[in-house]
C-alpha cells in the first residue's frame, strides 16, 4: 500500500509506504481478533498534528515462531525518527535534554531477539539505541528459565519472568557528544 494518511481531526498519521507478508488473523477467545505477520516494513512515516515537525524514515520488523499473538523471534529496526525536543511530553527527559541543549532528537533503534523453549533462554543477539549528537548504546544478553508462559500472557511477562536469571550481558555506550554536553551543562551550574 503507498500514500497512507489516517487522521482523526487535525492528528494523524502519513506513510508512504506499507508492506507486509505472512499475514494471519486470528481469533480465540478471550483474545479478540489480532494480526500475525512474517515482516512488516513502513517507509516515510510523518506524524500529522499542528505545529509537529515529527518525521520516522523506517520500520522493519521481521517476526516469526508465534506463540498466541507473541513472537518468540523478532529482528527490528526504527530508523530516522526525529522530533524537537520541544514537542516531547513534559518529562524528565524532555527537561535533561533542553538542559544540554539538544534542540532535536534523532535516533535509531534495532532489536534482534529469540526464544529457544527447550532451554528455556531468551537470547538478544543485539539491542541497539543511537541518538544522533549524543552516544550509542549497544548491549547482547542471555536469559534462562524464560518459561513458555512469558508469551503465552505477555501483559504478566514481569510476574512470570521474575525466576529468569542472567546467564551472559554486555553493554557498550559508545559517546558521539553526551560527555561534552555534560561537563559544558556542569561548568555552566557550577561557574567553573
């Protein structure tokens, strides 16, 4: 499908571009009737709403080895987004980057992740979270005794992941400009 807009008064949502394959709708009570998909890839996304200028250039999500409506393979990307700092939500993250002056929030994100039920492990081959001017995080991990009722009632996944345990983790932040800003944003409190 191409040259989507879904509006509800003056809000919305433009894309120019939407595929997917492997499509399934399924019904089962209580569940009311929802989507599966193989891969699903939206390009050009702009978020409509007066005085917004929110862009996304990408979603990819590839998912697959469903359990109800949850998969226990995914591999995604976010890539483009971009929104003024100012049109954030009042938060503590809308204030933190104001303070270290970060005019506009450009990031990227990807997710590779799955799920080996006889093992019960839950394997992130690899997270990712890039914001354009600041850093990168990166981080791969291993968690087991992931039981296959985590995806069965994913809204109760912390309840039932409470016995998962950390088999391998690692994190990596790679700085692009957040250390600058927050030694320029210390001296400027403390007039050093």
């Amino acid at each position: 499908a191409s040259a989507l807009q879904i509006l509800a008064g003056d809000s919305g949502l433009r894309v120019d571009s939407l595929g997917a394959s492997g499509v399934e709708l399924a019904a089962g009570a209580p569940t009311p009737t929802f989507p599966r998909f193989s891969s699903l890839a939206m390009e050009r996304i702009v978020l409509v709403r007066p005085g917004v200028d929110a862009t996304l250039g990408s979603i990819k999500i590839e998912a697959g080895d469903y359990i109800g409506r949850t998969p226990t393979h995914i591999d995604g990307s976010l890539e483009g987004l971009s929104i003024p700092v100012e049109d954030l939500p009042e938060s503590a993250l809308r204030a933190n980057l104001s303070a270290l002056k970060v005019e506009r929030l450009k990031l990227n994100v990807s997710l590779a992740a799955d799920w080996q039920e006889a093992a019960e492990q839950l394997n992130i081959a690899s997270a990712r979270l890039d914001v354009a001017g600041l850093g990168a995080l990166s981080a791969s991990a291993s968690l087991i005794r992931v039981p296959r009722a985590a995806f069965e009632h994913p809204e109760s996944l912390a309840d039932l992941t409470q016995a998962a345990a950390v088999k391998q983790a690692q994190l990596n932040f790679r700085d692009s400009g957040l250390a600058g800003r927050v030694l320029a944003k210390f001296a400027e409190v403390n007039k050093v």
